[in-house]
C-alpha cells in the first residue's frame, strides 16, 4: 500500500505538536529544570537604606536602624507615647525602623501631578521608585515594558496614609479615595509601567510580600507572565499600629526586634520596601540578565484551626517547610541556612525554632547545622515588605559569601530544646564559601492570619555574561548618562562620581553598562576619554555645572528631541575633503570595510580606475576631485557611513536627497540596487551592470523626499531624473523634515550652517562628519576611528536612538552594577495634626463617669450584693469585648465561642475584667470559663482569695470613704504558679530535665512518688470535685462529653476544636478531672474517681444520650467512665477515642517515645505562653504530682468490651515525620467498632483535623444508629 502524502504531513505534524505538548508538560511538571531567576532587587528602608548594597553595608556593620518617632509625619512622642502599657490611646513604645524620607516623592518622573501625588498613599509611590531601581538593577530599560506580560505581585497590608484626615477639598476625594485604595498600589505599578501581565495586590499581613513572591514563580511557570515584579511595601503613616499593638502589649518597649533570645520582649515596627525582578532562567540567560539567585521552590499554606486566630501554628509551619522543600527537590540536609520569620516574641519564635528543629535539625545527616538568623533584628518588622527583606537579605549573603550575625540574641531562649541539635542560631558572622555544592536558604514568613510561605533560593554559580573574556577596548570611549530634569543629570553625574570613587569599575564596563542597562531619559549628556581621569573631570563639570578642570575631556550635554523621528539628508555633492574624511574615519568600521570593498567590485567593471587607490591618494590613481571621479567615489562613501549608522542602531523615518544625492536614499529604501546606483553615478548606460554581489539596503520602505522639489517621492524617479540637478538648496528639504515630524536631521557630507539658520526652532541638526579642529584619527576594528564614537554620542545626546550594544559588541565588555537613578523628590504628605479616633468604649455616656473605677465601686458593695453586681460586670465587660451595645444581652450559657469570640476579644475580656474587678483575669479563665456563669463564678472566686489574703477588706473600706483606690495590677493578685525553670530546684524542673533527657521512666517515677504526698477521695466522698463546662452548643447533633487527658490536660482546647469542626453542630461538654487546681485532692483509686465524674453527669445530662470522649490520655478515663455508667445504668450511645494509647508500667526507651514526651513538655510550655501570663509556665509541680497520681492508679490498667460501639480515629503519625506503629501501645483494635487514620500527629490531629473527625464520626454514627 503507497504512502498518502498528505496522511504523511498530516502525522508529522500530529507527532510534532505532541512532542511540543510533552515538552511544556515536562517543564510544568518538573519546574526545577528551569527554575525561576532572582535578576534584579531594589529595597527601601529605615537608617536611609536605599540600595540592596546600601543594606549590606548596614548588615556588615552589625547595626540596627532603629530610631524615635518621625518628627515630619504629624504625630510625634508626647501625642502617643506613655510609659504606662494599656493607656487608651497611647503606646508604651516609642521607637521604631523608619523610612528617612517616606513623605517625598519624585512625581515629574512618572508623570504624576503634584496634586495627584499629594493624595495618594506613600506607600504607593515608594513602590513606583523601588520598582524602577529593581528594573535598573536587572539592566532592564523600564520603557521597554511597556505592553509586555510583565506581571505585579505586590505585598501590602497597612494603608493608614488617609486615616486622619479630617479636611480635604470636595474635589480631592476621588483621588484620595484610588490613591489610598490597596488594591490600586498594584495597578498604579502596571499603569505607570504599561504592564498587562496578571497583577494583583496580595494581603497576607506579615507573609505578603513572601506570598506574592511565591505568587510570581507560579505564574511564570504557567506562563502567564514573562517577567514579574514581586515585593511589598509598608509605610506607616499612623501611629495605629502602635496603639493598638501597645494595648495588647505585644510590643519591645526599646523598639527592637530579638529573635529567639533569652531576652526577647516583644515585636518592633519597622518601614520598608523591596522589589525582585524574576524572570525564568532559560529567560534570563537568553536576555542577558544578571542571575544574582534561584528561586528552587516555593510553598504557602494555613494554620487552620490553631489556639487562636493570631497565634501561629508550629505543625503548619513545618508542614509548608517539607511542601517548599518537595517542590525544590530538596531534601533538608541539601539547605545551608535559614532566614527565619523571627519576630522576637516569646510566643511565634519558640514556635518557629520547633518547627525549624523539626523540619530541617532531625534530617541533616553528616552536613553541618542549620544557621538560623532574621533580618528584622537590623530592620524590624516591616511587615508586608518583610519577606522579601529577608530574600534580599539572602541573596546577598550568597554575593557575598558570608552569613551575617544576627543582632540582639544574647542568649538563645530557653524555651527551646537546642540541645536536639540540628539548628544553630548565626549570633556572629558566618563564611559562607562554595564547597563544590549549590549553597541554599530558606526564607520564612508568617503572617499574623495564619498564611504562611517558605521560599528556598540556590546560589546560581559563577554568570556567564560577568566571566573574564577576549578584550578589545576601544581607545576612545563614550560614558552615557541621562536624566528626567537637568537636576537629575546633574545628581546622577555625582552619584556615578561617588561610584567610581568606591568601586573603581572597569572604564570599558561601565561605558558597556551605562548605555546598555539604563533608561535613555531626556537630558542627556556624553562624557568621551579613555582614563578614569577623564571620566572623573567629565562626571565633576556636569555635577558641579562647570568645566573649569583643565582638562581635555570632551562633555557633551543636551536635551533630546521628543515626539519626533530621525531623519537623514544626502547633499546633491560633497566637497573631496569631506569624502576623504569620512572614507578616513569610516575606514575601520567593519560595515564600512565592507560596503567600499563591494563598491570597488562594482566600480571595477565600469571604470578605469580603484576605489581604494582614489580615497587614499595613491600617485597612479586619478585625482579625487575630477567630476566623474568624485560622483560615484561620494556615493560608495555616503551609502557606507549610512549602513554604519544603521547597524549602530539609528535608523532613518524618512530620507531626503538633493541632486545626486536621490542616488544614496534610492539605494538606501531599496528603490535602487547598489550596482545600478553606482552605474548612475558613474555615467555609464543603462545595460552595463557589474556582477558583483548587491549590497541590501539597511532602510527599506522608508519615504523619500525629493530635495529638489520639496515633495514626497512615491517611487523610484526615472533614471534621467538622477542625472538632472535643478537649482535647489537642502533649506527647502530640513523645512519639510520638520513639517512633516521629523525633529533630528543627519546630514552625510553636506554643510548644516544653513540648514540649522532657516530653522531656529526646528530640528537638532548633526553634520556627519562634524567640523572639528582636531586631527587624532585613531582607529579601532571595534568602532571605527574615535570620530564615530563622538558622533555616535552627539546624536545621542540629541536624541537618536543608538544602539550601544551593537557599538560596543566584540569589545568584551561585561555587565557590572551601576547606582540607582537619583529621583529629584518633592514633599507631598496632607499636613494635619493626629487626633486619635474617638474609642466607642470610651465615649461620652458609656463609662461609669464617677472618678473611682467599677472595681472600687464593687468592692465597696455588701457582699450578698456582690454576686449580682460582678455578672453585670462580666455582661458589660463582654458586650465591649464582642462589640455589642450596652443592652445587647446575652444567655448566660452561652459559650464566648458560639456568640463570635475570637482570640484577639478573648483578650480585650481579660484587659477589661483585670481591670474593672481590680483582680487579675488570665486568659486561661476566659478560655476555661467561657460562660458568663462561669466567668461569674471565677471572678467570684478570685475575690474570695483576695478576702482570704486581708486585701479586700482594706480596699472596700478605701472605696466606702471615697478615697483613692489602687490602680489594677499595683495590689496582691492571685500568686503566680510555680515556675518550672529547670534551675529552680522544684519537682516540675528535675521532671522536665528527665523527659529532655531522655529518661522518661526517671520522670514517671518522680511524678507517682510526688502524688503520695497528696490528699485524696474515696467513694463515698460527697463532695463535687468534677467540673463539667460547656465549650459549645448544638444544633441538632448528638451530645458530646470529653474527658481531660489526665497527663499533660490541654485545658478544654481539644473539645472546643471538636466542637468547631462538628457538623451538624452538637452540645459539647468538657469534664474537667480533680486533682489539677492547686492542692487539690486526687482519686485514691479508679472507683473513686469515676463516682467522682459521674456526679455532674447525673445532674447536668440526666436522661440525654452521651457520646463520651477521649482525646490521648483522656480516652483512659473515657473508656473506665462508660464502662461504669453502663454498669450503673446509664446508657451510653457512642464511645470516640482520639489517638489514645494504653498506661504503660515501664516505658520503653526509643527514640519515638522519647520524641514524644519531649514535644508533650514543648507544647504544654507554650500553650502556657498562649493561655495565660507569657512569664509563666502551665507545668508546675502539683500539676506533675496530679499526673502521677493518675498514672498510679491506671497503672495496668486495659479496657474491657463495652456494649457502646467503638470509633477510635488514630493519628497517622507519632510527631511530624515519624509514622505510628504497633509499637506506640494504641488501644486494642478488636474493642472497636471501627479504627481508622487521619492525616496529623498526636498533636495536630483535633487542632487542624477536626473536619475529618466529624466527618467520620457523623457517617459511622449514621451506620451503628441506622433512622
């Protein structure tokens, strides 16, 4: 069977499409074989950081650029600040990182109004400028953007610039309102820039700029975007931050970040801004873009469900650092260093470090440590822009080859178990040198939401474009400077001065840089030497507006023509000197060589005489100024200087030729081949063609003027027209140039004199070649004689769009950093004086206006009146805290949780309570109390313990005289459990240093022995000594009761997660085990203590159908307590254990268990920092001793079958990274009804699984209770 043809093209094509489809999906799929390329940086930010090398200098030095409050901004120390932390509407915080000159902007560069610029957000305005730097830093002329898809990710997350403005013209408001928009700040980038690629504001609070950045890389691999600008910005433009930071007291009082130290007392603010410009590395190399890092891998996710809305979530974060480290292809050993989010606050940084040992400490084999450090010790928090502060910070690390230290750590904080090893903190500078592997970091960031991001950057290894080469160097170079206005010429001259002082660059390379990597601006100017002398007298006489050095340094400076085209003009003849001059300066430009060497082939066959031997001179060679000679030898010359301006990048708009000069703009559009115009020219007939190879013409389809009539030519003339000359002068043809827009003249061989007189306000006029005294006719196979190089750069300075790179190609020059443009701000900042928002709380009409505080008033009261008054406090105090009115009312069992409290209100009811009842209210209260019943209570309780201390009583009678009482917090407050430092000698210490240890069975010996010293119950002890609260009502659902886990209690907090994921919503109670509070007696056996907890069942949930829980140690009691109700009568529907574990008599010692006990202490210590004061630990003494009683008595213990079916949901894993096994003693699988494993570890899996859990708990219900 013959082969169909078209079937053939058909597969062919089928078969080349596929493989197109397989390439894109192999670079989709495998992203890190074209990774994404860091190629420019710019940054902003405070101590007058305005470079990416400015902010080394600053790291090297070991300095921090914290300062007071900005004295230009309207808001100033004696408005905000106050030593006294919770003053309303003050900040006990008076320091900061700020931007030196945030209010100033150069808005005549982007063509911005003065008006237009008064209204829009500073923050706005720095990201335009940073933008530009970026792009310089990237060699990329911003201009040349324009239409490209060229993609924004901008980080923002503060936009307070219009918040007190009080007073504004009617018709400012549209543009205060888009200039203060966040979702602009991106657009304004895009508008400016002419960008349509995806641009979008991204707003993760303290992780935005590090998710934008991770935003970029995705959408180039998507390609979506060829290039992408990536940052964040942060302006400061109130002093809201700070108040409401202060009132929160989450603040360093001295302003300064300290990361993971002993000393660590809070977070600083700081200002700033950063820009990366990335690009795909087969991109960048294609471009020629400087590679200064590679973004390996990326990743982003949430906290879920954490203990609080702002409270970060260590299980979250170890989880992004393995996504990050997946994409990359990475395992941990292969990262060298972090960058870490490091905020300095006793809560995120022990969190973070956990997460760090955890997710690259366990993992590095034989490779050195970890060096853990974080910027923000140098710069603060600048928030939004802290991410890519980070990044930057990174990547020049890797230039430099040093890890700098991290200031203000001391000592690390005890709160983290160092001692695992893994991780080291970078508490000096650190080398950093290649060691035949890729050097690698990691940069985190966390924001305040719950969004994190974790980026690996890879040193990219030595740049091509930077490694030494053949060198060629031109003996006369051209150094290009431009500028928007002439003062920024001026200032750019004294920058680029400065530079050269400091770095000393290599003259070729900064000629090469300076005219290949820079926006060509209006003002211009050309400094022309071979010696840094030169270049230094030039950059001195237009910095200083004088040339006055003495030296013979050429300076040329102007301002380009705009909004006109370049066109060139061809005399009917040229004088024989200026033909011999141009063939002598043109002689060594290789397009020139070129072009008369086809010439002379032409010229060959048509007449008795060498080109060559006429232009040199030579005795035997005829005369260059006989008629017949000069006409064709002019045409050679005049077409070969134009294809050298040509391949130098200035191509003509229009041409215009007099007389015989149609010939050179015939051939130059094409009309004319190079032979037939030379035969013209000549005077030879038509017929006589030469066979030597055409030339193409370097202009075709350009229009023609005709010089001699002043009119536009439409083809080519008839060839006796050529040989015609009317009277006629080039005036008439510059005059129609400029008519017709073409405002810069070139004119080949002829003498501008009178072309530049009949047009005194019309085009720049150049003669080529220029008259000029001077004879140096030095010539380069590079760029011809130095006389190219000046025209080159006299036309440049008028406005021609030379191409330097083609000018300067074969020379060897090599990219090198060159100083940022040097903006020429104004100030623009809508002057006012702050006047703090008016607090509602605060208000006229809602407090109490008696100048004696609630807590006077109601310690005052009879005591049998006092009940009554404190849940009126607790209701009003909660009614602020949720933003309810005054006579909101709300059932006193419902649970804060279910009328809309979150973790930041929880805190305002423990401010205003501690305050209000003149007792201090720990966070642990509201949480354990979360009723106003319950709360109630509590108050009353820490009341009475005031009256059992003797201060009550004095107080009430100072309130009952109307005297002063004492501020809240200055009198005895509840006595702060005992601290479990492990230098303290207490049982808690010698327990904790078992467990880190490693010996668990030491511990678990330590804590029984302390429980003997305990009181306990029996049976029949008829007290109530079981808590039952309610952590969240139902909707419908089955009722759930959770019981505590015994070792290690975590409060109420997993139940309350439970409750949050349930759906459809059920009553959800915690029963809390005796024995925990204080000295409080513990069960002398399991009997005892299940009477013990069944007492409030009965009473509370008589009749209703219980599932009852367990949760870790919990299921124990859980499974005792059901198997006791259902003996005693009571039904139980529904038994749910959550990755519980048998009691075991003797542990055994691996690494796992040891693991495990060691995370139990670490997380108990920081829901201690969470839940109550920061200075505290949750794990005391008594609290062990009550954990060791417990263990006594379930000592052996093993659960028996139960009529209740069984679910028990296991975690897949013992802690992050290690699988549960057979070996971690879960409870018998043949008791339940159905076992199964969630995603998480022992720790995670209620916290971030609670969906899952109600999940399956709603679907297995559904099939043991089938309708």
């Amino acid at each position: 069977m013959g082969e169909d043809p078209k079937l053939v093209k058909y597969f062919q094509r089928v078969t080349a499409e596929l493989q197109r489809t397989r390439e894109r999906l192999r670079e989709l799929e495998n992203p890190v074989d074209d990774p994404v390329a860091v190629v420019g940086m710019g940054c902003r930010f405070g101590g007058g950081v305005g470079s990416p090398e400015e902010l080394w200098e600053l790291l090297a030095a070991e300095r921090d650029v914290i300062t007071g409050f900005p004295a230009d901004r309207g808001w100033t120390e004696d408005q905000i600040y106050h030593p006294e932390p919770g003053t309303p509407g003050r900040s006990y915080v008076r320091h900061g990182a700020f931007l030196d000159d945030a209010a100033d902007f150069d808005s005549e560069f982007f063509g911005i109004s003065p008006r237009e610029a008064l209204s829009m957000d500073p923050q706005q305005r720095i990201a335009l400028e940073v933008t530009w730097h970026a792009l310089e830093s990237a060699g990329i002329d911003p201009a040349g953007l324009r239409g490209s898809r060229t993609g924004v990710f901008l980080g923002l997350s503060n936009a307070d610039y219009a918040t007190a403005v009080r007073e504004m013209p009617e018709d400012m408001l549209g543009q205060l309102s888009i200039g203060n928009a966040g979702s602009v700040t991106s657009g304004r980038l895009a508008y400016v820039f002419g960008l349509q690629g995806p641009v979008l504001t991204v707003d993760t609070a303290c992780s935005s700029s590090l998710v934008g950045i991770h935003l970029a890389a995705q959408s180039l691999r998507a390609g979506e975007c060829t290039l992408a600008l990536a940052g964040g910005v942060t302006v400061l433009s109130s002093p809201l931050l700070f108040i409401d930071y202060a009132r929160q007291r989450a603040l360093a009082p001295d302003g300064r970040c300290k990361p993971f130290s002993s000393d660590a007392d809070g977070t600083a603010w700081g200002e700033g801004a950063g820009m990366l410009v990335l690009e795909k590395l087969s991109d960048a190399r294609r471009n020629h873009h400087p590679v200064l890092a590679l973004l390996r891998g990326s990743a982003i996710n949430s906290d879920g469900t954490s203990s609080g809305l702002t409270a970060p979530n260590g299980t979250a974060q170890q989880q992004v650092i393995a996504d990050a480290l997946a994409s990359a292809g990475l395992s941990p050993a292969d990262v060298d260093a972090v960058e870490a989010h490091g905020t300095g606050t006793e809560l995120g940084d022990p969190i973070e470090a956990q997460a760090l040992l955890a997710g690259y400490g366990r993992h590095r084999g034989d490779r050195p440590p970890l060096l853990v450090g974080a910027v923000k010790s140098n710069l603060a928090h600048t928030q939004a822009a802290a991410g890519v502060a980070g990044v930057v910070k990174m990547v020049l690390a890797m230039r430099h080859s040093t890890l700098p230290r991290t200031l203000h750590i001391g000592t690390a904080t005890p709160r983290v178990d160092w001692a695992q090893g893994g991780v080291e903190l970078l508490t000096s500078a650190v080398p950093w040198p290649r060691d035949g592997r890729p050097r690698r970091a990691g940069v985190s960031a966390f924001g305040v939401g719950g969004t994190n991001a974790h980026v690996i950057l890879e040193d990219p290894g030595p740049d091509p474009d930077t490694e030494p080469g053949d060198r060629a160097v031109p003996p006369l170079l051209a150094w290009t400077l431009s500028g928007r206005t002439e003062q920024a010429l001026s200032a750019q001259a004294a920058a680029l001065h400065e530079h050269l002082d400091r770095a000393r660059p290599d003259l070729l390379d900064l000629s090469w840089s300076l005219a290949t990597t820079r926006a060509h601006l209006p003002h211009r100017a050309v400094v022309f030497g071979s010696r840094p002398a030169d270049l230094a007298a030039g950059l001195t006489a237009l910095s200083t507006g004088r040339n006055d050095t003495g030296s013979a340094t050429v300076v040329v400076s102007g301002t380009a023509v705009r909004n006109g085209t370049t066109a060139f003009l061809y005399p009917h003849e040229c004088t024989p000197a200026v033909v011999r001059a141009l063939a002598t300066q043109y002689a060594g430009a290789e397009p020139f060589a070129e072009h008369l060497s086809a010439c002379a082939a032409v010229l060959a066959g048509l007449v008795g005489w060498t080109l060559t031997d006429v232009l040199r001179g030579e005795p035997d060679a005829p005369p260059l100024d006989r008629p017949d000679v000069l006409a064709p030898a002019t045409l050679a010359v005049l077409t070969g200087v134009t294809r050298v301006w040509c391949a130098s990048g200035v191509r003509p708009a229009a041409l215009a030729g007099h007389g015989s000069g149609r010939l050179a703009a015939s051939w130059a559009v094409g009309w004319l081949s190079l032979p037939s115009a030379l035969r013209i020219a000549a005077g030879s007939p038509a017929g006589v063609e030469s066979d030597a190879v055409d030339v193409p013409p370097p202009a075709p389809g350009v229009p023609v003027l005709c010089g001699d009539t002043g009119r536009w030519l439409r083809d080519r003339p008839a060839e006796d027209d050529y040989r015609t000359v009317p009277a006629a002068d080039s005036g008439s043809a510059a005059r129609e140039l400029r008519a017709d827009g073409h405002r810069l003249l070139l004119v080949f061989g002829g003498d501008t004199a009178g072309i530049a007189a009949g047009l005194p306000d019309g085009p720049a006029v150049l003669a080529v070649p220029e008259k000029t005294e001077e004879t140096e006719e030095t010539e380069s196979a590079v760029t011809g004689s130095a006389a190219i190089v000046r025209a080159l750069g006299r036309a440049y300075v008028m406005g021609a769009a030379v191409d330097w790179r083609a000018v300067l190609a074969g020379a060897g020059a090599r990219r090198i950093p060159l100083p940022g443009y040097a903006f020429q701000r104004s100030r623009y900042w809508i002057e006012r004086e702050w006047t703090m928002p008016v607090l509602i709380s605060d208000a006229a009409g809602t407090r109490e206006p008696d100048r004696r505080s609630p807590a006077a008033l109601l310690w005052a009261l009879p005591e049998q009146e006092r009940n009554g008054h404190v849940e009126t406090l607790v209701r009003e105090c909660l009614n602020r805290a949720l933003g309810n009115g005054p006579d909101d009312q709300v059932d006193a069992e419902d649970t804060f949780r279910d009328l809309g409290m979150d973790s930041l209100g929880a805190e305002d009811l423990r401010d205003q309570l501690t305050t209000d009842a003149g007792v201090e209210i720990e966070l642990s209260d509201v949480l354990n109390y979360p009723t106003v019943t319950d709360l109630t209570e509590r108050v009353l309780e820490k009341l009475a313990a005031r009256a059992e201390e003797g201060t009550l009583d004095e107080i009430a009678g100072t309130a009952r005289s109307g005297n002063e009482v004492p501020e809240s917090g200055t009198g005895p407050v509840d006595p702060a459990p005992e601290n479990a430092d492990e230098s303290d000698g207490s049982l808690a210490s010698f327990y904790i240093r078992a467990i880190r240890t490693g010996r668990i069975n030491v511990a678990l010996r330590l804590a029984r022995a302390a429980s003997e010293t305990r009181d306990t119950f029996d049976q029949d002890d008829p007290r109530d000594l079981a808590e039952l609260r309610k952590v969240g009502a139902g909707a419908g659902g089955p009722t759930i009761v959770g019981l505590t886990p015994p070792i290690f209690p975590n409060l109420d907090l997993p139940y309350s997660y439970l409750h949050a994921g349930l759906d459809p919503a059920s009553d959800v109670w915690s029963l809390w085990s005796p024995g925990f509070a204080g000295e409080a007696p513990l069960p002398a056996d399991r009997a005892a203590l299940m009477r013990m907890l069944a007492k409030p069942l009965r009473r509370e949930l008589a009749g209703t159908p219980l599932i009852i829980a367990g949760y870790s140690s919990g299921g124990w009691l859980a499974h005792e307590l059901a198997a006791h109700l259902e003996r005693t009568g009571v039904p139980v529907t529904a038994l749910l254990l959550l990755d519980s574990y048998l009691p075991e008599e003797e542990m055994e010692q691996t690494e796992t268990r040891s693991e495990f006990m060691r995370e139990q202490i670490r997380r108990r210590d920081l829901m201690g920092m969470s839940l109550d004061r920061p200075d505290r630990t949750v794990t005391t003494s008594g609290q062990i001793a009550a954990m060791g009683g417990y263990s006594r008595i379930f000592s052996g213990w093993r659960p028996a079958p139960l009529k209740a079916p069984i679910l028990h949901l296991l975690a897949s894993e013992v802690v992050a990274g290690v699988p549960t096994s057979s070996e971690d003693h879960p409870f018998p699988a043949e008791l339940a009804h159905r076992v199964r494993k969630l995603p998480g570890d022992h720790f995670t899996i209620l916290s971030q699984h609670a969906d899952l859990i109600s999940a399956n708990l709603h679907d297995w219900l559904t099939e043991v209770q089938p309708a």
